[in-house]
C-alpha cells in the first residue's frame, strides 16, 4: 500500500530559459495543483520555489503525488529531500599572495585585492556543527570599503540574534533556510544567519576575510589574518541545522538564491548533495564559477565528492607550517614530534606508562594514573589510519586516569583535532621513527614544557617543513560516478589554516578550508579579467598547479604508506595562484556542452542528442580513459590564446607506462588572427589491459 505520508520533495523540471520568474512560479503552481486538486492547495504546499538559475522547487507531497508528477513529460526527475553530510596568516604568503613582502604583487594586486567581486559561500559545515557566520568578528569589518555593487539585490535576513545592521559593506547579503525542517529539530540553533560555532565564520575569512593584525591561537601562528581576496564582499547562505542536517530543499534554494542575487563566485563545502547538478550546472551558465570541496574521507581511494565536469573540486594539502615538540628523556636525549600545547607548564621529569595499544583491555592492567602513557603497537600504526586510532587512544588514556598520551604514528598529519579531543590533556603526536622513539620513551622519565619554555612547541615555518603534501584526510578519485573525470581538480592549502572563529582566531582543517582558498584565488582571477568564463578559470588553476615541491622533488601524498601524489590526489597538482593569471593557452567550455552531457546522463530522454556521450570529449584540461582498449582511442582538444599575441605551444608527451600518446599537431602558432587552434591526442595501448 502506498504510504499518505507527506515527505519533502524536490522536483526538477527541464528547461532554462526563465525571464520572468513569476510565471515560473506560476507554471509551479498550475502543474501542483493538477495533482493537488486546486490552486490554493498548491501555493501552500510548495515550500522553496527555484526560478531564478533553474526551474524547479521543493513541496510536501504524499508518495502517489510524487509518483503522478515524476510522470509528467516536462520533469526531469523527483526525489525526497535528504540531509547531505558536512563537510590564514601563513598560507596566503605560502602561496606567494603576500600582503606585506615588502608590498603587495602579482595576482593580488592585477586582482585589486578581490574589490568588486562578490562571493557567496554556502556553507553546512561538519559532522554535527553549526556554522555560519559571525558577523562582530574582526575578519568582517567594513572599514575603508566602498559601496555595495550596484548589480547586487541587496537581501538581509534577520532572525534570532542577527539584525539588518549586522550586513554591512564586508557582509553585504545574509539568508537561512528553515522551510520544510520540522520545528523541533532547530530549537536551540539561532534561527538566523549567526554562527554558533565556527567553521563558517573560519572558511568566509579565509576566503575574503579583512586584515587583521596580532591574530594567533594562543600566540602560536601569530601575524596578520586575511582572506586571499581581502577586498572581495561576501553573502551568506545558511542552509544546515545541527539535528536537522542540510536538506537538499535548501542548499538548492540557497544556490538559486546566490545566482539571482547577483554573486560573482559560489564556495560549497559540503558533501554527498544528491542534486548539486541541477542547480551548480545553471550557476556556471551563467557565468558564476563554482568552487567545491572534495571531501574528507581519504586517503581511501574513489571516495571523492562533488565529482561533476561543470566545477572546480578541490583537495587539501599541507602548508610549510609544522609545530615541532621536543621531549627531553632523563639521560638528556630528545624525540621530536608535534602538538599544539599552549598552556604553562614546565614540571621537571614525569613518569611513563607503556600502553601499548592504548586498548581499554591494556590499560586497565596497567597503573597509568597520573603518568603520560606512549601509545604504540607496530600493526596498528603501519595499517590504521591516526584519525581513526588516535582519538580512540586518547579518550582510553584520559578514562583511566592518564596524564597525557605520546602517539607514535606513520606520518600523517592529524594536529588539527588534537585540541578538541585531548581536552587539556598533554598530547605529543607525529614522532618520528615512531618504534625508536617509543622503545627510547619507555626506559626513561620525559620532561614535557609547553611555549613558555624552550623545550616548548614551536611555530616552524619556512624551508624546514617538507611540502606541500597531499593531506591524508583528503578524499580520493577516481570518480565512481564518472570515471572519465580526472577528479579532485586541484589542490590548496587545507590543514592547520588559522582563521576567524567567533570574536578569536583558531586553526582548523579539511577540504572545507581548501575550497574556500580557490574561492579566493578564483575571485583575484575574476576580478583581473573580468572576460573569463568559469572554464576558463577553472583551466587556468589546473594547467599552471604544480605537481613538486619548492626543491623540486614530487609532491606526496600521506596514506598508508606515504606514496607521491598522482592527478586522482591532487588533480593538475598544487594551486599555483600568480602563474594561474597568466595561463598562457585556456581550455574553455561553452555551457551547451555541459548541457548536452546532463541531459545524456543525468536526465536520460530524447533531449540527447549526442551519439558518444564520454564525458573524455568535453573539452577540460584533462583526460581520462578508464576503458582503453585494443584499437587507439582520438580525444581532440581546442586551446585559446590568452597569452603574448604571437605565440608558438609545442607538445612535449610522456605516455602513460604501457600506451603510446601522440599529439597532432605537435606546434600551435598563435598569432592576431588566430587565437584558438585544435589538436589530436590518440592513445593506442601497447598490450591488453
């Protein structure tokens, strides 16, 4: 039997020519109430209305009702609304975006520091936190701005703790989205735009924050905070509730929101979207380039999110910026690993308590109380990933009563969540020679010291730190869904960034953290050429990423074991922001094509028109074959001059280990009449695969 429960549903409908949006709506309300039975029915029914990028919307339907509309001949599909899962002042001058070194160049200054562009940041967080944006915090003040952009539809919220005074000229536009959410579930959330806890106010100022000097956490990572684009404006989208999650309803009507308010960029850091085709497709249409995070699921392989042709899905990796500590053993040797301890303390030499594993089982035939407690088992630190074991050790070591916990791992970097998870207890991590150091730890007293002591954590920043690396949280490609996508796009700075939380700076960590760099960078570019289309962008940041580090060795990736990187880790490689603004040759899209690739995979109908539908023939600056087979396979490509007017480009290949790549033409000549040319490259495999 067929249930009359009502559930929120999203219904697509095709087409995308929408001039006027009130007879879109009104097209919603007539085909509602075919099915609702009148007209009234229908308008109370409908909870968001999309109309401005894309024609759609989200309404409370029984499951038969849902079932009699999907069949309509202009849908495109029906689906309930689900909750999708959430997802400084050193990295922008890592990325040689300096601010004061001695004076601002390159891509910052050519971008006029982002002034003029609007980002919107459609932010829902992770796990299960609140974040949006607080609008006191000094990443947001308005000093010195200029007016609005006349082309901005100026909307402002209000809601529980946040008036119209709280927009200003930094923060020019604020929305929250509670339609369809049942009541319940957002008691105890501020019903309004404000952030209750930090990661959106954290990733906002990394992507356009204001200056801010003297900023640190606790004095460690101290300087100048800022956004990559400082003069860039920012409206808010906020679209998830800590019990409720992210309703898909609301993150479409977010997106449909941005691109009707007149935003120049779109920054998501979400994961697992069910549709984010159908409404990032039209924002890119319309000439918004959309950037996403990939996803903090690594280093497993083809966990990667947000893996569509049309947007720029970003990894994270490390910058040159490690917290070294030294623990000094009673017979004056030192071991070297990392923490962030900030508090005074210096007590002269403190007893140890092997805990092996740091099981419950182990420790609780031990007597740990009051002793710092190194935890290391050789299977479990060469297989289980820190993330996973490290908090299960600490909360083991603290139940039983334990001091502070020595964590000896393979290399990966995990400081990011120490602070949260060790609640005031000492935590060392990341040793070196992790089996040494352990074996030296257990026959000798350590003396433990925070920052206001030598032997204390440092701030080491510069040349002394090995990176960029491919952080191991990072979610991997391939792309299960589309395998023909090189995915993640790129890579950017994503652990250990220093931003804005509430009225403090704090770091944190994550793909969330990466996106909003690219958000930023994407918004200097936008703002220097204005002409550029978001393929055009996005083509930019891949063709010009690095794929080694400042010696020149290749980049790598943390995992088990540590591997280098390869295009499904960091895509075109590390984002290399002031080569990005002079690409040379550009690989641009025209949106059609998107178009002609949803509609022969997503919405499969007589509206495909194409006879191969691989989505290796869209024209990025990337390829991927996941089936070659015997006979040689043609990809073609078309580049634009974006460079010196008279221009030559030849091919240099290195064919992939067992396949022969030949690229014909080998030599473009680019000249004032001819600004684009096109070339082959076939692929013959040299045995079967």
């Amino acid at each position: 039997m067929i249930s009359s429960v009502q559930l929120l549903y999203i219904v697509y409908m095709g087409g995308r020519q929408h001039e006027d949006p009130d007879l879109v709506t009104a097209s919603h309300h007539d085909m509602l109430s075919s099915v609702l039975g009148s007209k009234e029915e229908a308008v109370s029914s409908i909870v968001y209305s999309h109309k401005h990028g894309f024609s759609g919307f989200a309404t409370m339907l029984t499951e038969s009702q849902a079932d009699q509309i999907a069949e309509m001949p202009e849908m495109i599909s029906v689906n309930p609304s689900r909750s999708v899962p959430l997802l400084t002042t050193r990295s922008w001058d890592y990325l040689d975006l300096g601010y004061e070194q001695p004076q601002p160049t390159g891509l910052l200054v050519r971008g006029n520091f982002g002034d003029g562009i609007i980002i919107g940041v459609v932010d829902t967080g992770k796990q299960s936190l609140l974040y949006r944006i607080w609008p006191e915090s000094r990443s947001f003040d308005d000093h010195g701005y200029g007016p609005v952009p006349s082309r901005w539809k100026e909307t402002c919220e209000v809601g529980q703790n946040f008036t119209v005074s709280h927009c200003n000229h930094k923060i020019i536009g604020a929305r929250w989205y509670a339609g369809g959410v049942d009541p319940s579930l957002i008691e105890g959330d501020y019903q309004s735009p404000r952030d209750s806890e930090g990661h959106g106010t954290h990733t906002a100022s990394t992507a356009a924050g204001s200056l801010v000097s003297d900023a640190s956490f606790h004095g460690l990572g101290a300087g100048t905070a800022r956004g990559g684009a400082p003069r860039a404006r920012l409206a808010i989208y906020k679209a998830s509730w800590a019990k409720a999650g992210c309703p898909d309803a609301a993150v479409l009507k977010a997106i449909d929101d941005a691109i009707h308010d007149g935003v120049d960029i779109l920054s998501l850091s979400l994961g697992g979207l069910l549709q984010p085709n159908f409404a990032s497709i039209h924002a890119v249409a319309k000439g918004i380039p959309v950037i996403f995070a990939g996803g903090n699921d690594g280093p497993v392989t083809q966990t990667i999110s947000n893996d569509l042709p049309w947007v720029i899905t970003v990894a994270a990796s490390t910058i040159d910026r490690s917290f070294p500590t030294l623990l000094t053993l009673g017979d004056n040797q030192t071991v070297v690993g990392q923490s962030i301890l900030y508090e005074s303390m210096d007590e002269g030499f403190t007893k140890l308590a092997y805990g092996g594993s740091c099981s419950r089982k182990v420790l609780n035939s031990s007597d740990v109380v009051g002793k710092i407690v190194p935890c290391y088992e050789l299977a479990i630190a060469s297989s289980s990933p820190p993330r996973r074991h490290f908090p299960l050790a600490a909360n083991n070591v603290q139940e039983a009563g334990g001091k502070g916990i020595i964590f000896a791992q393979y290399s990966a970097s995990i400081l990011h969540f120490i602070d949260e998870i060790c609640n005031g207890t000492v935590c060392v991590c990341g040793l070196r020679d992790g089996h040494t150091n352990v074996r030296l730890c257990r026959e000798y007293e350590v003396r433990l010291a925070s920052s206001s002591s030598p032997n204390a954590t440092q701030d080491m920043v510069g040349s002394g730190v090995m990176s960029p690396r491919v952080a191991a949280f990072s979610s991997r490609g391939p792309s299960i869904l589309f395998p023909d996508l090189v995915k993640p796009d790129i890579t950017a700075p994503g652990f250990l960034i220093l931003a804005a939380v509430k009225d403090s700076y704090k770091f944190d960590s994550g793909t969330s953290m990466a996106c909003r760099h690219v958000s930023g960078v994407a918004a200097l570019l936008k703002a220097a050429h204005p002409q550029w289309s978001p393929a055009a962008i996005k083509s930019a940041l891949v063709t010009t990423a690095h794929a080694a580090n400042a010696y020149g060795f290749p980049i790598e990736a943390e995992g088990v074991p540590r591997k280098l990187a390869d295009p499904f880790d960091f895509g075109g490689g590390h984002i290399d922001p002031n080569k990005a603004a002079d690409p040379g040759l550009i690989y641009d899209v025209d949106p059609e094509d998107y178009f002609k690739f949803f509609n022969c995979t997503y919405a499969p109908s007589t509206t495909c028109d194409l006879v191969d539908s691989r989505l290796y023939h869209l024209n990025l600056p990337s390829i991927s074959i996941p089936d070659l087979k015997k006979t040689p396979l043609t990809v073609r490509r078309t580049v634009t001059n974006v460079g010196d007017t008279d221009s030559i480009y030849r091919a240099i290949g290195e064919s992939p280990p067992g396949v022969n790549m030949v690229v014909e033409p080998s030599l473009l000549q680019f000249n004032a009449s001819t600004t684009t040319h096109t070339f082959e490259v076939t692929f013959t495999p040299l045995q079967m695969l």
